[in-house]
C-alpha cells in the first residue's frame, strides 16, 4: 500500500504544518510520496531529512533578521524573503539542512511551481534540495513581493497560484491512501478578486494573469472536492479547527511557536483515527 502527503502552502501558516509533520516522526508515520506548494516546500523537506524542530528553531532565531524577512529586504533586493540568507545561508551553513538523510529517506518530493509563459502548474521532482533550491525559491515566491524566478529559461512565481492544494496531481501519481494537511480551517473559502493587480504588474504574462486572477474559484472548488473526498472516507485531511492568528509573513516568534504547537498537538490527536484510516483496505 503506497500512502501519499499533500501539504498546503500559506507563509507561516506553514509552521502548522511543520507541528503536525514532526508529530508524524515521533509516531513513525512514513509516506511514500511528498507533494507540496509553497511553504510546504519549504517545511517539509524537514519531515523526510527527520530533522524535528528545525523549521521552528530557524525561524524563531532569524525572523527578527533585516536579511531574513524584512521590507528592507525588498528595496534592496526585490525579495522580501531575501533570497541570499532564506534559501542558501541558513539552510547551508547557519542551521544545516540534511540532504543525506532526505536522499536516503528514498521518498518522491515533489513541489509545486507556477509557469508565467504557460500560466500553468508544474510539479518538478526534488532528488537534491540544495542543487534544486531555485524550485523551492520559486514555489514560495509571492507575487509582487518576489522577483520572477528563472529556472532552465522558464519563468516561474509560487505554485499555489495555480494549484493550491495539488489533491488532483497526488490522486494521478497512484497512492492507495492520501493524507492532506491544510493551514485553513473547514469553513475557510477566499474571496472573489478582480486581479487587477496581476494585471497591472505582469500584463508581458497574460495566461498567468488569467488563471492567477481566477485563483480564488480554483481554490474553492479544490476545497469542496476535498470535503466530498474527505467525506467519502478516500482521503484523510489534518486542518487547524479555526483560522491561526498569525500572518503570511510573521514576525512575532511567539505566534509562530503558537502556530507550531497547535500543529504539533493536533498531528498527536489525530494518530489513533490516521492510524485506522491507513489500515483500513480501499
């Protein structure tokens, strides 16, 4: 039997994410296939590296950082999460990322990016997170506060434009059971945008500008097709029970041990029903 992970982007949402992934490594829960958008990128290459903790413990040491996250950082850079110290010091030399222990873990890990020429959602394969790290930068960057990032000549923004939450790819990739986590409660559906701005800013891309601007739908309907899944005993979602008091791009390290923690407590309650859920035969 072949179990699949799909994690929800959303910024320091994704801290929640993290709590609920590091109680999966005490339980010993293992997967066979990671796909992830944004934040769930970024955190949960951790989860199959085992490094418990670590998306947390960099976070609270650096978010006060002018380098790390910062307005500064944008003027300078055109990056508010500066590329420099987010995607390669830190992971590199300041709180080492274990590339050794994510290769040996021998799972697929996939992250989600969006394609400016195509407007499309691609799901390019990490096998090296640190010869790869351009993806990962790119499937967390944010519009209009991130520059376009260039990869192989195809220009690409934060996956979640497109899809949001990759349900769909993960079903096509064959797993026998899928577990979701989500950074949104159940009743959490976005408000219609007119994409003026994507207009505005990225008017060179204009399939992008359609299908970015049309993303609040797909992510509504992407949600209802989860709850009909959920519902129907097919798949297996973790989501916090109300919205997290915390920001995209947060910067009060107690919120963000608060969003981890919730996360954590929740990835414990949900063991004996997960559990069952992975026994049970499709």
């Amino acid at each position: 039997m072949k179990v699949g992970l799909v994690l929800e982007g959303g910024g320091m949402r994704g801290l929640y994410t993290a709590g609920v992934l590091d109680a999966f490594l005490d339980a010993g829960i293992k997967v066979d296939g990671l796909i992830s958008v944004s934040a769930g990128a970024l955190f949960g290459v951790n989860f199959l590296s085992g490094q418990k903790g670590r998306a947390l413990r960099y976070n609270k040491r650096f978010i006060g950082n002018k380098n790390y996250i910062s307005f500064l950082s944008w003027l300078k850079t055109g990056n508010m999460v500066n590329k420099e110290m987010a995607y390669y010091k830190i992971p590199m030399e300041l709180d080492v990322f274990d590339q050794e222990a994510f290769a040996q873990s021998g799972v697929p890990f996939y992250v989600t990016v969006t394609n400016l020429e195509t407007g499309q959602a691609e799901y390019p394969k990490i096998d090296h997170v640190f010869d790869q790290m351009e993806y990962l930068r790119a499937s967390s960057a944010l519009p209009l506060i991130s520059k376009i990032v260039e990869i192989d000549g195809n220009k690409y923004l934060d996956g979640g434009l497109t899809d949001s939450i990759p349900v769909d790819f993960a079903r096509s990739l064959g797993f026998d059971k899928l577990i979701v986590i989500l950074t949104q409660p159940l009743d959490y559906r976005k408000k219609p945008s007119s994409g003026r701005l994507y207009r505005l800013f990225y008017k060179d891309y204009p399939k992008f500008v359609e299908v970015a601007s049309k993303r609040y739908q797909h992510y509504n309907d992407t949600v209802e097709r989860i709850v009909m899944l959920e519902a129907a005993g097919d798949i297996y979602v973790i989501r916090p029970d109300q919205a997290l008091d915390i920001g995209r791009l947060e910067r009060d390290p107690d919120k963000l041990e608060a969003a981890y923690t919730l996360g954590l407590e929740d990835g414990q309650g949900h063991q004996t029903a997960l559990q069952k859920y992975l026994e049970e035969v499709s």
